[in-house]
C-alpha cells in the first residue's frame, strides 16, 4: 500500500482537521497515513507544542497497519536532548526531522530574510540542516529539503541544486551514511517544471549512497491528504530510490 507519510490534524497548531475526516480521504484514495503533528521546542512563537500523553490517548484506537502515528520534530541544537527524550519515550511509528527554525528565527517569517541576500538567508539554512543531521540519529527521514523555498522573500526562491551544491552534498551523505531516508514532500510538485528543478537533489542523493525516500503531502486539510503522490513515486522511480514508510520505527517498502 502506498502511504502519504506527512499529515497534519488538529493536534498541530496550525491544523484544524479532524482524524475522522483524514481517514475518510485516505480511504476513498485507498493510501495508508502516518500522521505526523507539530513539535517545535524552542519557537517563540506561535506555539507549535501539543500534549503527547492526549494524542496517544485520543488516536491509538485508530492504530491499524494503514494509519500509524508520528511525529515531526522541528531540529535545532537547543533541544536536541528533549527531542531525543521526546521520541525514545514514546511509541512512534516514524519520525520527521525538519527544520523550520534556525537559531531561533522562523524560517516562515520576513524577518528572517530582511536584511540578508538569498545566498546569506540559504546558507543559514543549509548550515543549520547540516549540523543538525549530524547529531539527530534518533529520526527516520529529513524532512522537505526545499521548505525555505516556500517562504523566502526573493524574486525567485528555488533551490537549485548547482546553486547549493556544497551544502546539498554534505547534508545528501550525512542522510545516507546514517542510512536514513529523505521525504519528497509533494506539496511544491505543482508542474513539471518544479519536478525538474527538485529531481537533481534526489538523483545525487542516490549517487551518494542514499537508498530509500519517503512520500508526504504536509496536509492540512482533507483535500490535500495523498495529494501528488504519484508524482513523488515517479521521481523516485527516476532516481533509483525506494519508496518507504515506517512502522515501527522500521521501513516498510510501499507500493
């Protein structure tokens, strides 16, 4: 079964869609989900925390080997040790590692790009990424590679491969040699011309020793649940990579 591998519900702050209604979408599609909320220790705001205790409580009964429960952690430095505690405690199914904040600043804000040039504000990022894989080994999959791209205040703010390629690397052969994977998030996959300029990262990923990827909408709402997924596989597919999800901590291949 394929899974979509990165959904939001209301137990991540900037979610409002009920459980019952991402199982609705994921069966009328025939996917399995992993849902995957918000933990951001050390942003100031807005508060993207949620009670774990709850979640487990309110979701478990929904377990089954086509919903299993994640989570994606937001990485910085300041709470590598509580997000360790965090996933070492708990029985997830899978674990995202993403970043959204670098040295405390929103990568989603403008003020995170005022005053900086896209070189300036990418390497930031980059570096950030970077360090953080190198001592997060306790996440199954790196999450959305490109997400700055998303935010960025530039008159264009693609991440080209050729343009990024000595942080790219570094980052593509920490991922492989920790054998973990990398997430295609699909929710920037809106036209060939996107999949062109995100297929280079993925193909070096595998010429780097990378093996596996996963596939996640980052929905938030019911309509995107599964969303472009079949255009992830066939990236993925180009690129030699095998699709995965977890269970258990554990990659199961998808189909």
């Amino acid at each position: 079964m394929l899974f979509d591998t990165h959904i939001h519900t209301r137990y991540s702050s900037d979610s409002h869609m009920t459980i019952e209604t991402a199982m609705q979408r994921a069966d009328e599609l025939g996917i399995g989900m992993i849902l995957t909320e918000h933990m951001d220790w050390a942003c100031p705001e807005p508060d993207f925390t949620f009670d774990i205790e709850q979640y487990f409580k309110d979701y478990t009964k929904y377990r089954s080997d086509k919903l299993l429960l994640g989570i994606e952690v937001g990485m910085q430095p300041v709470c590598l040790e509580e997000n360790r505690r965090l996933v070492q405690e708990h029985p997830f199914d899978y674990v995202i590692g993403s970043i959204h904040f670098v040295d405390n600043e929103d990568v989603y804000a403008e003020s995170f790009y005022r005053s900086r040039t896209k070189r300036e504000a990418y390497d930031r990022y980059f570096n950030a990424m970077l360090n953080c894989m190198k001592s997060y080994d306790f996440v199954d999959s790196l999450g959305h590679i490109d997400y700055i791209a998303r935010y960025a205040r530039y008159e264009d703010t693609e991440v080209y491969y050729h343009e990024f390629s000595d942080w790219i690397d570094e980052i593509l052969k920490t991922v492989a040699q920790k054998e973990k994977a990398m997430e295609i998030n699909t929710r920037r996959l809106i036209d060939s011309e996107a999949v062109a300029r995100l297929l280079p990262i993925y193909k070096r990923f595998y010429e780097l020793g990378g093996q596996m990827v996963t596939l996640g909408s980052d929905a938030h709402h019911p309509e995107h649940v599964g969303r472009r997924l079949d255009v992830a596989r066939e990236m993925a597919e180009a690129c030699k990579l095998k699709v995965v999800y977890f269970k258990e901590r554990k990659p199961e291949w998808g189909r």
